[in-house]
C-alpha cells in the first residue's frame, strides 16, 4: 500500500525537520517511480507539473476540491488575511542562511501552495487558511530495491479546536478519493517522464 508509517518520514534526514517542530504529521504517502535514480528527484518533479494539478484529476476530486473552495469563500476560510503572510508566518522565516539561498521553485497556483525551499531530494510547500498550516513536503528515498522513490508528508498545525475537528473531517475524503487519484496521476507522470522532455526539448529547439 502506498500509505507509510510516519516513522518513513520522522526516520529521514530532511532538512525539513528543523522548521516544524511545531508541527504534527497527518500523512505520508509513497508513490512507485520504477527505475529511478539519485539524481532523478527535479525529474520528478517536472513531470508532476507538467501532468497538472487538480484540473487534471478525475470529476470526483474536482466536485471535492471545488466544494471546498465554494465553502471557503462563503465562510471567508481563504481570505488573505487567513494565509501565510497573514494569520501565520510564512516557513521561509525560519529558514537558515543555506535554504534561504537555495532555490525555492515555483508555487503551485492550483492548490495553491506557496514554494518554501527545492532541494536535489526534497522540496516543502505551504499553505494556511482559518482551519490550518500545512506543509506539503516531497522527499526522494531510496527504496528496499535499491531504487528511488517520491514519498510525500503531510505536515499540519491546526487552527485550534475548529481546525482539529476540519481536519478530522476531511481525512476519509483525503485517504479514499484524494491520495489515491493523486498517485494515480504522479505515477503516470513518472512513466511518461520521457515524453514530456521530449516535448519540452522539441519545443526548446524550434
């Protein structure tokens, strides 16, 4: 199964961990990249770009993820003034002087997440609203057969009672609809990985 322990996350030495010791892990997921090197991890993640965001997934965990932006804007979840910047302090706050000069790749405007730091194995992203900070963190292991895989933590710190009882209440809608179509489309990235560079390279060379 693709869902992990939270040990697979706590056991890694991601840089990570020294910017959310106030933070509790909700999930960490694993996702099946065959053949994949040391090295591969922007190749990863290029082609998860490419294959989309929510947009892109099936009509179930788009009528989700518009119900939940519907309600967000009636009940003012998603205000500016409730995200990072606004009610929480953005992550990049805290970094150290190394991953505040690394680089810290696009934001992802579909979810949206706003990019914290993007490493050669692991890459963080945030996001906050009246219910909660979260952090989604992609890091790239080395698996039991000796290859790389993509494994993804859900990092959160709810906003109080309201946001443990939010949270609590849209875990079966994230681990039975959301995750799985997630590593439905991010495998298939993977697979195709080879597709899309040869397209973006096509399209570099006219």
């Amino acid at each position: 199964m693709p869902r992990l322990a939270e040990t697979a996350y706590t056991e890694q030495p991601w840089r990570i961990h020294e910017l959310t010791k106030d933070f509790s892990v909700e999930d960490v997921w694993s996702f099946r990249t065959p053949g994949a090197g040391p090295d591969d991890f922007p190749t990863m993640l290029a082609a998860m770009r490419a294959a989309g965001g929510p947009a892109k997934q099936p009509w179930p965990v788009r009528l989700l993820f518009t119900v939940r932006w519907k309600l967000g804007a009636v009940l003012g979840w998603d205000r500016p003034s409730a995200g990072v910047g606004g009610r929480v302090a953005s992550l990049r706050d805290r970094l150290p002087g190394d991953l505040r000069d690394a680089p810290r790749g696009p934001d992802d405007e579909a979810m949206p997440l706003t990019a914290v730091y993007e490493l050669g194995r692991e890459s963080a992203r945030e996001l906050a609203n009246k219910t909660v900070h979260t952090v989604m963190h992609l890091g790239w292991v080395q698996g039991a057969n000796g290859a790389y895989e993509l494994r993804m933590a859900v990092l959160v710190k709810p906003n109080g009672r309201f946001g443990r009882l939010y949270m609590a209440a849209i875990a079966p809608f994230r681990h039975l609809v959301v995750y799985p179509s997630l590593t439905r489309q991010w495998e298939r990235a993977w697979r195709d990985r080879n597709d899309v560079k040869a397209t973006y390279d096509d399209g570099r060379s006219r």
